[in-house]
C-alpha cells in the first residue's frame, strides 16, 4: 500500500500545492470584475404598516 512510505506522496503533496500557489492563484486574482460594487445608500426607508380591511 502506498501509505507505508509517505516519502513519494509527501514531495507529490508538497510539488502540487507549490505549483497551486505560484501559478493558479495568481492567475486567479488576476481577473478584473467589469461591474465594481458600489456603495450601498445609508438611507433607510420608512415602513408604513398596512392598512388591512378586515381588521
């Protein structure tokens, strides 16, 4: 079984994550939104309870 010698799988894990780091992530982060979020309005609006007809 290859978990008796963790030697190989360990370099496999380590050489994986590497390249995972170095060339995935920053090719992620790269990408640009075309729509920027804007900032929400601080104003609240004012709720009115309704007026129901059988009440």
């Amino acid at each position: 079984m290859p978990q008796l010698n963790p030697a190989p799988w360990f370099a496999i894990l380590v050489f994986s994550w590497l390249v995972f780091l170095t060339i995935v992530v920053p090719k992620t982060l790269a990408h640009s939104f075309p729509n920027e979020p804007a900032p929400q309005s601080t104003h609240v609006p004012k709720t009115e309870p309704w007026n129901w007809p059988w009440t």
